[in-house]
C-alpha cells in the first residue's frame, strides 16, 4: 500500500514530544490510534498544546497505516468486537487532505479483519460526497463520525470558519447509509457562544444528525500559557484537569431546547452515550449507573441501558485490579468501580470490559457535575 504522507525520518523523531511517539493511547472513548500527528487548522484551545506540538502544521506520519493497524490490534487491552477504537484524535485532523487517505485506508483495513467495534472520527474539515460513499463501503466496524461545531466567531480563537463544520454535516447526514453522524457542539464556553442566536443556530443543524453531544472546554495550563503569550482574552480564571462546563450554562441549554420542543434528535452529555444511541446499543461506558447522567435520554436508549447494566462480579473484579497492580481492594458501589493505583488506561480497560464505570479515588466525581470541572459548579459532598 503506498505511503501518502512520507515516514519521519529518525533524525525527525527525536523532534517530536515524547508522549506522541506511542501511537496508542487508551482514553475514555477507546483506544486512540494517532500515528500521523501536525495539523494546520490553529484552533487556539487545540489539546495539542498539551504534547508539545501545537506548532507542527505539517502532518507527518511515525510509521505506514498497516504498521499502526497491527500495533493497535495487538495492544495489551485491545479486545475484538469490544474494545472502542477512534481514529487521529490527539494530533491531527482525520479529514485534512492528505491525512484523510490515511483515514480511509485505515478504516477498510479495519473492516477488512471483520472486526464489529466502534470506531470514532471526530472532524471539523472538509468532507466530501466522495468521502461519503468510502464510508458506505464498510461493512463490519460501527463507525461514526462527529463533526465538530463551536459557532464560534472569534478568528483570534476559531481561526476555522464553522460554516465547513455544518456544510459536512448535512453531507454526511444525507448520505449515510452504514454509518452515522454526531453534532459534537464542542466548546461550549459562556458568553462566547451560547447566545440564544447560538442556540439558534445548533437548533437548525440538529435536523441534519443522528444526534448531538454538547461539551465543555479542556483549559489546561498549556493553553492557558499560549493564551497569555498571544495577548489573547483568557478564557478562565482558572484551569482545570477536566472539562469546564458550568451549571449555569448547561441548564440554559437544555432549557432553550425543552422549550423549542427539539425533541427529534436527542441531545446527550457522554460521547459514548450518543454513538450508543445511534447504534441502537447499551451505553459501553455504563453511565446507566449515574443516573443523574440519563434523564436527557430517550426513554428507548435508558431502557437499553438498564437492561445491559450488571453489577460485575466482586471476586472476578477484585482479581483483575490486583492483576493490573492496584494498590487496595476495589469498591463495588451502585454507581461505579472505585479504584487506587490504576492509571487511566487501566481503567478504561476495566470500563470497557464490563460496561461499568470506574474511577479512581483520589479523582472522585461529584453528585450531577458529569465528570466535569468544579468552576461554575456549587461543590458537593456527595461523592
């Protein structure tokens, strides 16, 4: 198969941050497969700055498609048919003209091994009719394709026009066939763009998607920084290790669309909440057991959902964490898996396997927070 992007050479390696040379990464939707890394979109709030690389705008590939394909198949938590897969998250834009030949060869040597994952794209660029009937053709893998959209104007912050998002999103929605289209309105941030002339705009697009998650904004202080270096209007006071989306704001949204009674296409928090939606399963990072996460979801997804969702096995779990080098017994709650000593690819692994939630201890998450940051949050105790 010929290389589309050319190879780094050795010399080149040694120049690229650490943390982007292993190509896959578990995260909470999957494990990530990120062997071309650049991207010159500029996004200013990018989770590039946070490997060192938010200068490289010229996407380099660490190694061939099928050199990754079988790095990724054969990770120590990869699992067949099990385990969520996405595709150039980390360090590039899947669709970018060159990069998107990676994608669609990747995506069909995937297919190709009859694997039925879910497989993840989240986009902001170009795609085209063309790209469309590619994705058609595959036959095995769940893929689906989130279309990042912010709506933000701002060319300091957004240099990206949000017209190419919605543009590729009504193409994809118009043309799917076996896959489907998620509007990630993605970030939110108050004041910027959630006006009601905002909440407008998403209003009109949620026609044209399977479904939509909202989220918040990784402020990290590597943004920050950047944002101070570039006299630009800092976002947040503070920064944050999760995604900032305050309460206040979360609530205007949800009641806006209550009110304009845009019911069709359902409105989710959790990524993996949507592609469960769309694909007509049980929600694999069982948010079932947080419930206070469900009660924006169709009364179909939470039936699906509770009908799936098993306490796991005590001993079965208290044997694995050991196996995985937990420093004390796991506790088994209604909620979730409370753990100490697992990193986070550990404890995806252990999430995906049982469709359970786990959390480490020494990160608890909040009563009706959503796994997010505390700003515009009142802090509870309830753990």
């Amino acid at each position: 198969m010929k290389q589309f992007i050319d190879i780094v050479s050795i010399d080149q390696l040694k120049e690229i941050n650490q943390s982007l040379k292993s190509i896959v990464e578990y995260r909470k939707s999957g494990l990530s497969l990120n062997h071309i890394v650049g991207c010159p979109l500029d996004c200013s709030y990018c989770v590039r700055h946070l490997f060192g690389n938010f200068e490289q705008r010229v996407p380099k590939a660490l190694c061939s498609d099928e050199m990754a394909v079988r790095s990724l198949i054969n990770h120590i938590y990869f699992q067949k048919d099990i385990t969520p897969i996405q595709l150039f998250n980390r360090a590039t834009d899947p669709m970018l003209p060159k990069v998107k030949k990676h994608t669609h060869n990747v995506l069909h040597l995937l297919d190709n091994l009859g694997l039925k994952n879910n497989v993840i794209l989240i986009t902001r660029w170009k795609v085209t009719e063309d790209d469309c009937k590619r994705f058609n053709e595959l036959k095995n893998i769940k893929l689906t394709i989130f279309i990042t959209y912010s709506g933000i104007e701002d060319e300091k912050i957004e240099p990206v026009n949000s017209k190419i998002a919605s543009d590729s999103l009504i193409m994809l929605f118009k043309n799917s066939v076996n896959y489907k289209v998620i509007l990630y309105w993605r970030p939110i941030i108050p004041g910027l763009n959630d006006t009601d002339e905002d909440l407008l705009k998403i209003k009109n697009l949620t026609m044209h998607a399977h479904a939509v998650v909202f989220s918040g904004l990784f402020y990290r202080d590597e943004i920050s920084d950047y944002y101070k270096r570039n006299n630009l209007p800092e976002l947040y006071q503070k920064t944050m290790r999760r995604k900032i989306l305050p309460e206040y704001s979360e609530k205007k949204i949800l009641n806006f669309f209550r009110s304009h009674n845009s019911d069709s296409t359902p409105f989710f928090r959790k990524t993996s909440c949507g592609i469960s939606f769309v694909h007509k399963k049980a929600d694999y990072n069982g948010h079932f057991g947080i419930n206070e996460i469900c009660d924006i979801c169709p009364k179909m997804q939470v039936l699906r959902c509770q009908q799936k969702w098993r306490k796991p096995d005590n001993d079965t779990i208290l044997n694995m964490c050991k196996d995985l080098g937990a420093t004390s017994p796991p506790i088994i709650t209604d909620k979730a898996i409370i753990v100490q000593g697992l990193d986070e690819q550990k404890r995806y692994f252990l999430q995906h396997t049982f469709e359970y939630q786990v959390h480490d201890i020494d990160k608890p998450h909040f009563y009706k927070r959503h796994g997010r940051a505390e700003t515009g949050w009142i802090t509870s105790d309830e753990k």
